[in-house]
C-alpha cells in the first residue's frame, strides 16, 4: 500500500478558490457580451495597466518586434518552430478522407475540414511563454484554418516582442496585444472591432482557463485547462534525487498552485530527494513561486512496485509524467490517463514546454482522462456524408428504416422511408401517418 511523505492541498481548499475565480469571470464575460470594446479596454487598464485606441498590432509594430531578435534568437525560433509544424504534418497527414460502399448502391464518407478562425491565447503575464505560439497558430494553420488571431498580454508596458515575433513567424492573421478574460472574451463573443472565432485555444492562468470553460459550447476550446502538473515517476536504476527535484521544480515555477508530485517505489529516493528539494530553493532564481507550489500542492508518494505506480498515476491522471525508472517503457505500455510522457533521464517536460515538437497545451484537473492535449485534429471537424446511387439501395434502406421508425413510433421519420420504397421500390406501403398518401406520392 503506498505511503505518502508530503501530501498537497485539501480538495475543499482547491474547489473554495475555484469558486471564487468563477464569479469574477462569470461577471466579466457578461460585461465583454453586454458593452464589447469599451469593457475589454476598462479590463485591460484594470488588470495590465495597459491602453490603446486599437489592441490589435499593425504591421510596423509587428515588423519592430521581429527585427529586435538577434540572430541567435531568430535561429532558436525557427528550430522550435520547425519541430512543432513537422509533427503537426505528420499527424495532419495521418488524418485521412474516406469514401466507401457499404452496400451496392450506399455510399458513406466523412471528410477532415478545419474551423474557419482560431483564437489563440498566448500567455505572458509572469514569463512571455512565447512557445505557446508555436504550439497555437502553428498547429491552427497545418490543420488548414484560414483566419488564426492571437492575443498575448504586454510584458512590462509594452507588447511582448519574443511573442509578437513568435506569432508573426507562425504565421499569425492578426495579432492583438490583449490578456486576460478580456481577451480571451473578446476573441469568442466578438466585439465592434473583434470578429469572434470558432474555437479557442492556448493555456493561461485560472481566470483564462475558468473563462474558457464558461465560453464552451458558444465556442469550442482545445481542453479544460489548469495549474501546470508535473509527475516525475522514479526509481534508483533510473533516476538520482538531483535529477527528480530538478524535475519537479522545473515545473513547479510556473506559479504559486502548481502540483509537483514525486511517485517512486524508494523512500531512500523519496527523503533524498525532498532534502534536494530544499537545497535547490535555496539558490532557484524563481523560488517564490516553486516554493509556495511545493509547499502547498507538492506530494511525494512512495508505492510497493510498478504496478502499484501505474494505479496512482493514472488516478492521478497528471498533465506531465516525467519516467525516470529502470523500464520506462512499461509505463508506456501500461499507462492510460496522462498528458504527455516524457520517458527517459535523457528527456523531460522542459523538452517538450519548449522545442521537441510535441505539443504543450495538454489536460489537467483529471481531464486526461477523457482528453489529449491540442494537436491538429482539434482544429478539424470529422463531418459524415452519404449518397444512395441506385432504386435498389434506396427501397432496400427504406424498408428497414421504416420499420425501426415504427418501433420508435416516429411517424414522419417512417414517411421519409416510405415514401422512397414507394417511388424507388415499386411497393405501395401504407402511409406511416393517420391520413392516406396523396395520388403523387402513391403511384
């Protein structure tokens, strides 16, 4: 039975703060819907500090941005960037049109579209998270969607160039330098100088994710998104207490509500690696925020064997699973509730935050339980067509449909049927209504 040496914070602690933020957004979103622009600029002088005449970047203002990279940085860009769109490719080219005959004369296919417009939220309040770019509008224009806006928060007082000129070079339509709810409002309901999106996608802090969610169903989204969540699964063939507590405060700094949790079948590894913990914060340039997420939501959990580990990680469902064992690979095989893993001492999150290609935007709160994380077919609609070519097919179809309509007692649904064995099949069925067929429909 596991034992566990840290525990995090208490889910009435966690579902108190969700509430709260639900209000504030609830509110917010009603106000974007109620008076669009002039809301949306109130927030962001409110929240950013931050006023223009127009949120949306020109073309000057967008070429500055680009034209500040050095070399070095334009190079690192573009490497990451052409990580993400080759494995884009590869699973756009995986998606596949089909076309077959089920039946002589029935014909059934589904065709991949991509939605018309995208929003992409790129987040930038603490850290200009400028790989959230790539990982949005990259993906977005590989799934083929023609129209792609993005909204970024400014960083210091000004557009955050990094992430300008990241969105510029992923091939952004129209770039906006907006955060928040008012953001991320504004690019699902629309406003006089926003036409709103199909689908909204991109991470954010818990006022962009509850947002999201509240948005969902006038819009799509990529997933429901939280705290960033690390799990570094470990053994001592695989892994040592520097390597685990690098690990997991690597991730942790994302901010003050993130989980870290340690899953390991060691307690020599376990207590070794708390105390790397605290060394590491000691000398950790963003321990303010690595320190309240370990301190309140880290856990470190020491299980009898794999197997056992397994269980727990998949109740857990984590965002990140860093394995760090003696066979990574049977957590592959056996695991079926994460984000993404990340399998391996070689590898790990960072990787795949940044540049691997993978994508970054990945489920939390549990939700990889029934979700991945974004990629292209996110972006696609699975959309069914059918054609009947022949008399035969038609009548044939007919009559089953008929008959199973009667079972459902759906009269009209029957007549639809009926009435094509009648023209197509030669017979006269009686009509699937109180009132007889008319002479057309008849004959």
């Amino acid at each position: 039975m596991a034992q566990y040496l840290k525990r995090g914070a208490t889910a009435e602690a966690k579902a108190d703060a969700d509430r709260k933020v639900r209000d504030s957004v609830e509110a917010a979103l009603a106000d974007i819907e109620r008076r669009g622009d002039a809301a949306v600029r109130e927030m962001s002088v409110k929240f950013d500090g931050w006023d223009r005449e127009d949120y949306r970047l020109s073309q000057a203002e967008i070429d500055a941005c680009v034209n500040s990279l050095t070399p070095q940085e334009r190079k690192d860009i573009e490497f990451a960037q052409t990580q993400v769109r080759n494995f884009a490719r590869i699973q756009r080219n995986s998606m596949k049109d089909v076309e077959v005959e089920t039946l002589p004369g029935v014909i059934l296919g589904h065709k991949n579209l991509p939605v018309n417009a995208a929003g992409c939220y790129v987040p930038g309040g603490k850290y200009p998270l400028l790989a959230s770019a790539h990982m949005s509008v990259i993906t977005a224009k590989v799934a083929g969607v023609p129209r792609v806006i993005t909204c970024a928060p400014p960083f210091q007082g000004k557009p955050a160039r990094a992430i300008v000129a990241a969105q510029a070079m992923a091939g952004a339509d129209a770039i906006y330098a907006l955060g928040g709810i008012q953001a991320v409002g504004a690019m699902a309901l629309g406003t006089q100088s926003i036409n709103p999106v199909d689908i909204l996608v991109g991470p954010g802090n818990a006022f962009v994710a509850e947002a999201k969610r509240q948005l969902f169903g006038r819009v799509g989204i990529d997933l429901f998104a939280g705290p960033t969540e690390t799990l570094v699964i470990a053994d001592e063939i695989g892994c040592d207490a520097e390597l685990a507590a690098t690990d997991l405060l690597g991730q942790a700094e994302h901010g003050p509500d993130s989980p870290a949790v340690l899953l390991t079948t060691s307690e020599k590894l376990a207590r070794e690696t708390m105390k790397e913990v605290e060394r590491l914060l000691a000398i950790l340039p963003t321990a303010d925020y690595a320190r309240k997420a370990w301190d309140m939501f880290g856990e470190v959990i020491v299980a009898e064997d794999d197997a056992e580990m397994v269980r727990i990680a998949d109740d857990l469902a984590s965002e990140h699973v860093q394995v760090m064992t003696a066979d990574p690979d049977y957590f592959l095989k056996n695991m079926t509730n994460y984000g993404a893993l990340f399998l391996g001492p070689r590898t790990n999150v960072s990787f795949g935050d940044k540049v691997i290609g993978t994508n970054h935007t990945l489920p939390t709160k549990k939700s990889a339980r029934y979700t991945g994380g974004l990629w292209v077919g996110k972006f696609i609609k699975t959309c069914t067509y059918q054609k009947v070519l022949t008399d035969e097919a038609s009548a044939l179809i007919g009559e089953y449909c008929s008959r199973l309509c009667g079972l459902e007692g759906f009269a009209g649904h029957g007549e639809q049927a009926n009435i094509r064995v009648r023209r197509y099949g030669g017979r006269n069925v009686p009509y699937a209504g109180t009132a007889a067929p008319s002479p057309a429909t008849a004959a």
